[in-house]
C-alpha cells in the first residue's frame, strides 16, 4: 500500500457572486474528496467552470475552503495557521497557467527561481545561487537566461522558469494548473515529456489540472473527472479512458452512455446537449441530470453516492451506472 501525500476530503469552497451578479453564492466546489499517493500524477479534467483551479488553490492555500479538509503528508493543515505552514510550503508548489501573468515582470530569472529560497530562508547566498543554476539547467534552459526578464523569453522558456521556481526547494507535490494550455502547440510536448521526466527523477507526486483529455490520458496515472464541483468519476488512466462508466466522462471522451435500453437510441448524440448549469445554481440531484440522456426521476432527487466499479479505486457517481452495475452482478 502506498502513502498517500495529499487527501483531500468533502472539500467546499464557496464564493460570494459579483454585486452586478446578485451577490449569491457561487458554489465552485461543492464536495471534493480525493487522495494523490506518493510518485504518481493524479489529473485532475473537466470543462472550464467545473472548480479544478479552485480545488488547487485550496490546496497551496491561495483559498481558505469553506469546508472539509485537507491533509499533507498525513498532516491536516486546512486550517493552519501561516506560521506553522511556512516549513510545509516548501513542500508544495503550483505552476499556474499563464507564464506570461504568473512571472513578475521587474524580476530577473535567477530572481524568479530564487525567490521561494529566499521566502523559505535556510540558504546562504552561494548556496541558493548554486541551486538555482542546477534547476535552471534541469528544466533544460541555458545559464545565459539567469540575467534575462520575462518579457525577453518564449513561452515554452517562461513557463520553464515557472517549473524551476516550483521545483527548486524539490518539493514533495506539485500543482500544475494546466501548465501548457497557454502555450503555442509546438512547445506543448516539449514542457509536458519534460514534467514526466522530472517527475520520475526528483520523485514528486502531482496533481495536474487541465481541461484537455490527451494530455491527461498522456500524463497521468489516474484520473478524476468534475462536473460543477463534484468528482463524478475516478480510476485509474486504463480505466478512465478505456472503460468509463459515468455519462459526463463517456460524453466527455465522444462516447455513448452505457445502459441496456438507451443506448441504442443515444448511440448518436455522444456529445451531451445544453451547457453546464451555473455554479450559482446548481441543480438538485444529480448535478449531471438536465443534460443527460439516461437521468430518470431518481436523478433529479437524489445526488447519488460513490459507486465502486472496481477493486482497485474506480469510482462512479451515477444512479444509472449504480443499477447497472447492480444487474451485471445479479446476472453474473
Ligand atoms: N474569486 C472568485 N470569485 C467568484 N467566483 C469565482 C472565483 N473564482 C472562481 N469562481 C467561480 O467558481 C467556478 C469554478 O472556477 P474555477 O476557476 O475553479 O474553474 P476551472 O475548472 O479551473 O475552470 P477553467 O478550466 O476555466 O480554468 C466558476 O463558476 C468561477 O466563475
Ligand atoms: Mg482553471
């Protein structure tokens, strides 16, 4: 059994809408339950707007969760105080989406990559100027780029610099928010075989957020999948991509639902039609319900409860796939 670094349980976080908006509540993450272990890249997929960003932030502290809880390296620290999470920072870092926002402009990049030594404190000057040349060098960029500014590097090349400064205190977990969706297409592979090789070498675990299902299916070994703050589906890549059972996620990958009756009749439409409802008003039951061609009246009732599919941690949440998997099991 290996440890898991990161749990996070019935995570909530709700935030107060815009006035211009109403000023309701918008309920981004609504109940998130997952665990990272140790070495392996968890991908965390669903369209924009479903709380992946919010989940990571949650977990680096940018947000305070409403609820639930989160624990590092079996310590829960959802509601330490910064004093004593300062040692612990050290240990888990984010790569944000935009290198182009995310690097402060006025900072050179020896600067850039220096700084969390710098806020960590343990280093002495020639100590941390050493470290932030071999780091600079892993995420394969030249010594010459140490006196540059952001302004004056590609977007493969500053997003590197966002890689190097997440990694130079070689921390236990890494958050990277969809790090390449805002890269040209051509640097994309290079900064993703990039990640998997660091991951290997330095050994971190990592939560990767995106929206794009081969990177995912790329990337990571297992795979959670939200919809409107919720996991609806989780397991590991095998089975996510290859025997998805819940609705969303075989829409998701331009397949039909599975189920006995309907899925002569839906065969066509895999894509699921209408939008994803708002976070400010989710819908009862289901969240999926209004969109989905299995739903029935239990759907719009009842939010269903995790269903395991499998031994090994595949999880569903669908009253559908629930009695299917019922009748699989009555007729075996
Ligand atoms: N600071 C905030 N104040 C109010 N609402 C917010 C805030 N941050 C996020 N939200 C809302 O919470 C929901 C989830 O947002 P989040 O950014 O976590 O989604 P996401 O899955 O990361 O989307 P994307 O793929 O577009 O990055 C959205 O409805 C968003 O508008
Ligand atoms: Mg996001």
């Amino acid at each position: 059994m290996t440890a898991a670094v990161l749990e996070v349980e019935n995570l909530r976080m709700e935030f107060r809408a815009p006035r211009n908006a109403g000023g309701r509540r918008v309920q981004a993450v609504r109940d998130v339950s997952l665990e990272v272990q140790e070495g392996e890249i968890l991908g965390l997929v669903g369209e924009t707007g479903s709380g992946k960003t919010t989940v990571g932030k949650c977990v680096v502290r940018l947000l305070r969760p409403t609820a639930g809880s989160i624990r590092f390296m079996g310590e829960d620290i959802t509601a330490m105080p910064s004093s004593q999470l300062r040692p612990l920072r050290s240990r888990i870092q984010m790569v944000f989406q935009d290198p182009y926002s995310s690097l402060d402009p006025r900072m050179t990049v020896s600067q850039i990559v220096a700084e969390p030594l710098r806020a960590h404190g343990t280093h002495s000057r020639r100590e941390a100027a050493g470290l932030v040349r071999r780091t600079v060098e892993r995420v394969g960029l030249s010594q010459q780029v140490l006196d540059r500014y952001p302004n004056e590097l590609s977007g493969g090349q500053r997003q590197r610099v966002g890689l190097a400064r997440a990694l130079v205190l070689e921390p236990r977990l890494l958050i990277a928010d969809e790090p390449v969706s805002a890269l040209d297409v051509s640097v994309r592979a290079g900064i993703l075989n990039l990640l998997v090789d660091l991951q290997r070498t330095m050994g971190f675990s990592c939560l990767f957020i995106t929206h794009d299902l081969s990177v995912a299916e790329f990337l990571c070994d297992r795979v959670a999948v939200m919809y409107l703050g919720e996991i609806v589906e989780v397991g590991t890549r095998d089975e996510v991509f290859g025997a998805a059972r819940h609705p969303y996620t075989r829409s998701l990958l331009g397949a039909a639902p599975l189920a006995d009756p309907v899925e002569q009749r839906s065969r066509q439409r895999a894509i699921l039609p209408g939008e994803p409802p708002s976070a400010i008003d989710p819908p009862p039951g289901c969240s999926l319900n209004p969109r989905c061609p299995l739903a029935d009246r239990r759907c719009t009732e009842e939010a269903p409860g995790p269903t395991q599919v499998s031994e090994g941690g595949h999880v569903v949440r669908c009253h559908r796939v629930q009695e299917q998997l019922d009748l699989e099991v009555a007729r075996s």
